[in-house]
C-alpha cells in the first residue's frame, strides 16, 4: 500500500537495505504510489483498452464474424425495397415480435438492420436485404464480439457495482499517469545510464517509460472524457449542473406535448451507441391523433419519416426510432449521420399520421457544458477528426495495453526472491513539510468523490491495520 505517514523526518534504518534506502525522498515516495496505483490499475485499464479497440474496429470485425448476416448482394432484376416493405418481411419471419428501431445500411454492400422485441420479449437485430427484402437471419446484440465488449467496458458486466470498480480504476490511473510523467522526467539521467552500462531490465525499463509518456496524455483524456458516463462522478456533475441552469445533456424543449419516453429508451440497447450522446436525455414529442370523426389511417410510415428528414437537412444513414402500434401519440424520431463530426448530430419527430415534423433539436441547441460533452465523447469513441482521431485512439489502447503488460514485468524480474516481501519501492510522502501536497490530495479528492473515499479507506487501513502487523508491514515494505 502507498505509505502516506505525514512526517517530514526520515528515519534512518539501523541496518539499511543496499540500494533500497527509505525516507521520504520524493522519487521513491511517488515511485510507491505508482507501484500501488499500477496493480490496482492495471487490470481495469486493460479490460477497457481491449475492449474499447474491440470497439473501435466493430464495423470491420463484425462482418468477418457474420458475413452470412452483414452482407448484402444484389442479385439479377431485383430492386431496392421500400423500408416498410422491408419491415413487413421482418414481421412475416417473427410473429409477434415488436418492430422498434430500423437503422440505414451503413453503404451499398450492408444490409438494413430492424432491431425487434420477440413475442418472448427477447431483444433481436433483424438483418435483411434490401435488394428484394429476403429477411437475412438475426443475432442477439448482447452476444456479438462487439456487444460484449460494449457490456464489458460500460459495468464489467455486472451492473452498479461493475460501474463502480471502474470508476474507482479510472481514478486511480488518473495518480499512476500523474505519477509516471514524474518518474519519467526526474528519472531520466538514471534509466540512460543504466541503459548505457548494460544493467539487466534497463531496456524493459526504459521502454515502459517511453511508452507511458506516450500513452499518459491519451490515458488522461480517455479517462476525463470517460467520466460522463460513471455512476458517481457523471451523477454529481449532472446534478450540480441542473442547479446551475445546465446540464451533460439536453431536453428538447419542443417535447412538451405529453412526451412518453427518453430517446435512449425508445431505441434497444443495441443501438444505444447510435443516439447521440448529449440527446439521450431528450423526451420524445407526441404526433396529434386524429380529430373524432376524422379518418384515423395512418398517413405516414417510415419512409415518410427518412424522407421528411432528408429533406429537413440531415444526413444519411439514418436510424429510427419506431412509434408502438397501441402508441396514439407516438411519433418517428429519426436521428441523423454524425458518426464522424458531433457537431452534426441532430434529430427530427415526425408525426405518424401528417408526416409533418414535430420538433427537431440538435447539436446547436445543446446547452454549452452538453456541447463540450458531445466534443469530448467523440474524441473518446474515435470519430471527431476522422481517421486521425481512429486511428489515435487505436494507438493510445494498445500503448496502454503495453504499459499495463510491461509495468508488472518489471516488478516481476526484480521482485525478492525467497523472501516474503512484496518488493515495493519505499518511501514516504513529506505531506507535512509540503502543504501544497495535502491541499492536492484534498481537492483531487473532492473532484473525485471515488478517489477520496478509497484513499481515505488507504489511509485507515494503513495506520490501523498496516503498520501494527509486523507480518503486513514487512509484506508491504512499509518498514
């Protein structure tokens, strides 16, 4: 554990350890707190990198896994179909089921994918044709490559208590990025010259270092640009923000004709993803049914919806969110392109039976902080500069993956052996000779409410329990 005693004064060890000395240099008291921070991190940060590169190369991965599904050929005199032609075909192959968002084929050679409710209540993507609306085949979206992966780097998979893990993770490897662009400055001269005389792990060494300073500032950025999404720090923001007059994401303010859901609710968790970020808190408008004695056919369908939405600006492929058949006031809330620009993203409800539009509300009607949000979570996925933003995203996880890897090696080679200690650097935090140093931890503490909790729990563990078990004391180095 990281020794976080407050006194300034070094203690001399009677018999100190050649090349191991204590006290509270700096070096070595950061050199522990990265230590400790890189076990405790390190397994959190390389389930979200793998997961997230996963991620990042789902639309190249998931049509080698299923070519069968997400390709679609177009064979002699057939025709593209009309999307309701389509969606009639999915209800013909799944009695009963519930049609609740249809998504555009991404180019020429994809298919259209209808996610759906089974009659058993099971969520479905629906692959189908669009040459001639053959009805492909289905996969549960939780069970591709892609979506647990999703499911993986969201909760571990495990709900609040996943969310929390790693969200504890992400701050701590906020103090081991902190603390490695520390370390690799101030150890510069000393890995050179190890390099230079041929000591065993100085080319492990070194090239960890290199490649934590290449990885820390993308580290540092994933993970701010990440916390949005946690369940602490992302809730407390969200509510300060609220009280302040703002907010991470936005209401559309045209929604208040008896809205019925959340837009992320009204799509299936499969395409979550594809409802931009700051408008997941947008409330869906109602359409205006019929007037009493008025025909009540429905006038619209959905390609009424993609082409008013066409027409009012927004980009193709569309995705839609599909009103229930029992819903009166649902409408077609048909969400734009913007996969690679969230300045773009916008969404139009069209009414069901007028096929007018309800509302639309997009990225220039966000409020300021749900601006910088969209901003940031673009950057996060990879897609806000094109292919320089993929393909630095793509670099940044397999450096991290690397570092988490080469980090325990090092320790591994160096570790004591046949001795019961655990090999940590030691040395001690001067808090009380630096002040700044506490009022650091303090406010780090208090942006991170995780992070404060869990050190608070390091710093009882270590006073109580820690330092009065000789056993421990010895186990952790902390003699």
């Amino acid at each position: 554990m990281p020794d976080v005693r407050a006194s300034a004064r070094p203690r001399t060890p009677s018999h100190p350890e050649p090349g191991r000395p204590s006290g509270p240099g700096w070096f070595r008291a950061v050199w522990r707190w990265h230590f400790f921070a890189g076990f405790l991190v390190a397994p959190v940060l390389l389930v979200l990198a793998t997961t997230g590169l996963i991620y990042l190369f789902r639309f190249q991965l998931e049509p080698l896994l299923h070519p069968d599904l997400m390709r679609a050929e177009q064979a002699p005199h057939s025709a593209r179909q009309s999307y309701a032609q389509q969606l009639a075909r999915v209800e013909i192959a799944y009695p009963g089921s519930t049609a609740v968002s249809l998504a555009e084929p991404r180019d020429a050679d994809a298919p259209t994918v209808v996610s759906v409710v089974t009659a058993e209540g099971k969520p479905r993507d629906v692959y189908v044709n669009p040459y001639g609306a053959e009805v492909l085949g289905s996969l549960d979206p939780d069970r591709t490559l892609s979506g647990a992966a999703v499911r993986l780097h969201a909760d571990l998979m495990a709900g609040r208590w996943g969310d929390l893990v790693l969200e504890l993770g992400a701050c701590w490897a906020v103090v081991m990025a902190l603390t490695g662009y520390y370390l690799f400055v101030r150890g510069w001269r000393a890995r050179r010259r190890a390099r230079r005389s041929g000591r065993p792990g100085s080319r492990l060494r070194s090239r960890h270092g290199l490649t934590g300073a290449l990885a820390g500032v993308g580290l540092l950025a994933l993970l701010v640009t990440g916390l949005p999404w946690t369940g602490v720090w992302g809730a407390q923001v969200q509510s300060l923000a609220t009280r302040a007059g703002s907010s991470l994401w936005s209401l559309d303010p045209g929604a208040l004709s008896n809205p019925t859901s959340r837009l992320d609710e009204s799509l299936p968790h499969s395409h979550q993803q594809d409802v931009p970020w700051a408008l997941g808190g947008t409330e869906v408008p109602s359409s205006q049914p019929p007037a009493e004695g008025e025909q009540g056919r429905n006038v619209a369908n959905v390609d009424t919806a993609i082409a008013v939405a066409s027409a009012a600006g927004l980009r193709h492929p569309m995705t839609v969110a599909l009103p229930a058949e029992e819903d009166a006031g649902g409408v077609y809330s048909v969400i734009g392109y913007a996969f690679d620009a969230p300045s773009d993203e916008r969404t139009v409800h069209v009414d069901r039976f007028g096929g007018q539009v309800v509302s639309t509300y997009g990225f220039a009607d966000y409020p300021a902080l749900a601006k910088v949000v969209a901003q940031g979570i673009g950057l996060h996925e990879g897609r806000s500069l094109g292919l320089w933003s993929f393909w630095g995203a793509a670099l940044m996880c397999v450096a991290i993956v690397v570092a988490c890897v080469t980090g325990p090696l090092m320790w591994w080679r160096r570790r004591p052996r046949g001795r019961s200690r655990l090999g940590a650097p030691r040395g001690r935090m001067p808090i009380r000779a630096t002040p700044m140093l506490a009022v650091g931890l303090v406010v780090l503490g208090l942006v991170l409410p995780v992070f404060g909790a869990s050190l608070l729990v390091v710093l009882v563990l270590d006073q109580l329990v820690l330092r009065r078990v000789p056993a421990l004391a010895a186990w952790f180095d902390a003699t």
